[in-house]
C-alpha cells in the first residue's frame, strides 16, 4: 500500500517541483521540462537531494533554457562553483555525486523529437516570436506549448534521453582568489584571470589578446 502511495504521488510532486521552476525561469517551455527531467532522472540515478554546498557537480554543454532547471532542481549554481559550462550547443548534462564518485552523463535521445508531439508548433512558435500572430494565436500558442510539456514531463526518461554512468575525474572544490586591481581599468579581478602584458596585470575585458576575439 505505501509503495502504491509514493508511485501515485509522484507526478503530483513532480509538478509542484516543476512550477517552483518555472517560477525561477520566468515562463514555461519544453527545453525547462528537459533540463527538469534530465535533473530529475540525475538525482534518482545519483541517489541524492539538492546540494546545499558542493555535494554535487553538473556540466553542462549548454546554455539554454534547461540549464535553469538544473540550477533549481539539483542545486549546482554558478555561485557557487559546482554548476561548469562548456560551450558545445549540445543539451548534454553530466552529473557527479561527490560523495560517491559517481556519475552519469545525460544526453538528448536522437530518436526523440518534440516536434512528433505536436507537428505543427514549431511553425506557430516561429510566428509568435516574430510578432505575426494576433491574440488568437498567441493563446492557442500557450495551450498547445503547456500540453506538450505535460507530455515531456510524464515521458519516460528514456524515451527523452540517452543515459550513460561513467567514471570521471571530480572536478576541485571552488577556490577563492584574492582580487587584484587591473592596470588599465582599475577594477579588482581575481587573480586567476589576470593576465600579464608588458609586465602589468590585466583583466581579460582589457586584454588586447582577448580584445581581438570580440
């Protein structure tokens, strides 16, 4: 009887869960249910809870929509030095328990597809975010974009992902540099990320190593 309860009770928690995030995000989308979902099967796999300190680690090769609900959901921020990004354009998480060592990376399934949910959104969102539609539209929008993360949220997680545990070298604890003040702006830096050109310290905005690349 209590196992049946705690099944039962699931996609009720789940949804709660997902409005918290999507209160952070600011709207819902179906890349804020897959980062949600790919948090989610992550904790189940790591066996763990949100992370107050560093007790876990994600990287993530993304910077879109999803990487906000990974913050919530799993507790890796920016801040405080567990959440790395890598700039791959690739909805590809990697997840790591400190406490454990374990870890599992958690990519997008190539046999999945949102738009096979619902053929024709992708169309109407290209309008909507144009500006083309009139309130209609912009409604039928909403319905038919909050059915398909509905659906994202009570898929299977294989169906949405390819998942893989792996042994990975954990990442060090976040250190703190002291600040330097850069000798061409004046504004402190941390001294892991000044650099030194004709014999000065500079910061990476003032670089002309890093100006070139802009």
């Amino acid at each position: 009887m209590c196992s049946t309860a705690q099944k039962d009770s699931r996609p009720a928690d789940r949804h709660d869960r997902f409005a918290e995030v999507v209160r952070f995000h600011g709207h819902t989308c179906p890349g804020l249910a897959l980062g949600y979902r790919a948090a989610e099967t992550a904790l189940e796999r790591l066996r763990s809870g949100r992370a107050e300190d560093e007790e876990l680690v994600t990287i993530a090769e993304t910077d879109a929509c999803g990487v906000d609900a990974i913050q919530v959901l799993t507790g890796c921020t920016v801040g405080k030095g567990n959440l790395f990004f890598k700039d791959y354009g690739k909805h590809a998480f990697t997840f790591i328990s400190r406490r454990t060592g374990d870890a599992v990376r958690i990519t997008g399934n190539p046999s999945f597809d949102t738009d096979t949910l619902d053929p024709g959104l992708a169309s109407l969102r290209t309008r909507v975010m144009q500006g083309q539609v009139p309130d209609e539209e912009w409604a039928e929008y909403r319905r038919r974009t909050d059915r398909l993360v509905e659906a994202i949220l009570d898929l299977p997680a294989e169906t949405l992902f390819s998942i893989q545990d792996l042994n990975v070298e954990i990442p060090e604890r976040a250190r703190i540099f002291r600040s330097v003040p850069c000798e061409k702006c004046g504004e402190l830096t941390a001294e892991s990320r000044v650099r030194v050109e004709d014999g000065k310290f500079v910061c990476r905005a003032c670089s002309k190593e890093y100006s070139r690349r802009w």
